[in-house]
C-alpha cells in the first residue's frame, strides 16, 4: 500500500485496523482474503484516493483522452494492466497496441471490451524462453520521461481563477541517471526516428524473425553497448522496493 498505492503511514492506519494492517499475506494464495479487506473498507479508500482521482481524470479529458470512442494505448506489453485499468475507470473499450502482448484477443472487462495485440510476439510469459520478453527491462529503460517517477497528480489550488497557471501540480519520485542524462537518451531516440523515416522513404522492411534476430543480439552478448552510456539503462524500481535497477549489470551485460 505504501509504494504501490502511495499512500501515507497515517492514511493506512486511518483507514486499517492495526491488526488487518499487521497480517502476513502471500499472493496469490491469499487473493480472496485480501479483495475482502479491500471492499469492507472501500468507503474510506475511496476518501482518501478522491483528490488523485478526480484530478486525473480531470486531466484525461483535458487531454482528449475521453473523446475517443474507442481509446488506442501502445506499449511494449504485456499482459494489459494498464490497458484494464484505464477501459474500468473510463468506462471505455480499449485497444492495446503492444511489442508483445502475453494476453492477446478481446476481452470482457467489467461490460467493455479491451482488445490486446501483438506486433512482435503474441502469447507467452516471462520465464519460458523469449529473450525479448524475459529481458524486457533492457526496452523499458530506454523508454523514460526526464522526470522521476510519476508518483501522484492534483488540483493546482493557487489556479482558482483559471488563469495563467498549469491547471495541475504533478508530483514525481527521484531521478536515475536515464534521466539525469536524458540528452543522451534524445539522441539515441533521434537516431532510431531517423532510420524509420529512412526506412520508410526507401521501403526497408524487416520480417520479425529478423527483429528478434538483431534485438537478442544485444539482450545476449555482453559489451554490444558502449561502456560509456551504460547508465542510461538505469530503472527506478522504488514502488516493488528494490531501488535503482541496471539493465546491463543485472542481465551481466556490461561486466
């Protein structure tokens, strides 16, 4: 609760007894128990997540979001939480546009269909072979915002008048060198926009054996990244509680 949910140790005590707050749980042997806890204190979770709620979706449809009738996410993958989430609070039918999605097909969530494909891969799960799925930290990294990690989003309380000032304060969590030195990641994304126009003006294509080819050459051999920038592939991985994550180093990459 406290780094997923963000929530404080005085929102958690309020809205928790000290011996629910206590226990010992093991997902997902304990998943009923734990879906039980969570809607006999729906009422005060409610209260305490209404000011990010309503201010995120307050946000959404500044940004359009809610205009469309079906909303289009893309992604590297994988199994569509995001995706799922975003069709329940919207109220929408969602269609995932993923690298890889384990969970492909059309689906029913809570009456709204959430389509999920596949571009690269379809189907599979971490651990059962497919480097690319297995060693999807080494994408993720890459695919960063300059700022830390978004943590909460709120009302702008000084912007009453609706006037001059962003109309929303957003809160992040610390920065990992990827961001710190995100001129560098500009420029490796720059390069790889670059080859797609290329690609495109010249009709280049590749099959996705060829991708997978070329993308487990660099998620198996070590040093085919320059020591150099190395920290670029740094992750914050604060909200499962193990810090800063580097893709090279985890996977001995970059020994």
């Amino acid at each position: 609760m406290r780094t997923r949910f963000l929530l404080s140790n005085s929102e958690i005590e309020d809205i928790f007894s000290n011996e629910i707050s206590g226990r010992y749980v093991e997902l997902a042997a304990d998943k009923k128990s734990i879906i039980e806890v969570l809607a006999n204190h729906k009422k005060a979770i409610d209260k305490v997540i209404t000011p990010t709620k309503c201010a995120y979706l307050a946000y959404l449809e500044a940004m359009g979001v809610n205009k469309q009738s079906t909303l289009h996410l893309v992604d590297l993958g994988y199994s569509g939480t995001i995706q799922s989430l975003l069709g329940i609070l919207l109220n929408k039918n969602t269609y995932g546009h993923y690298l890889i999605a384990s969970n492909p097909g059309v689906h029913s969530i809570e009456g709204c269909t959430a389509t999920m494909k596949g571009y690269l891969k379809e189907g599979g799960k971490i651990g059962e072979g497919y480097l690319p799925l297995d060693r999807s930290m080494f994408l993720e990294s890459l695919l960063t915002a300059p700022n830390g990690q978004f943590r909460d989003i709120r009302f702008n309380t000084f912007n009453k008048s609706g006037n001059n000032l962003k109309p929303f304060d957003f809160y992040y969590g610390r920065k990992v060198a990827s961001q710190k030195y995100f001129y560098i990641l500009e420029q490796v994304m720059a390069g790889a926009l670059d080859y797609v126009e290329h690609a495109a003006k010249h009709n280049i294509t590749f099959t996705k054996s060829e991708l997978e080819m070329l993308l487990n050459s660099y998620l198996s051999k070590p040093h085919m990244i320059p020591h150099s920038i190395a920290h670029i592939f740094d992750i914050d991985d604060d909200v499962t509680g193990n810090g800063t994550v580097n893709a090279l180093q985890f996977f001995g990459l970059n020994k």
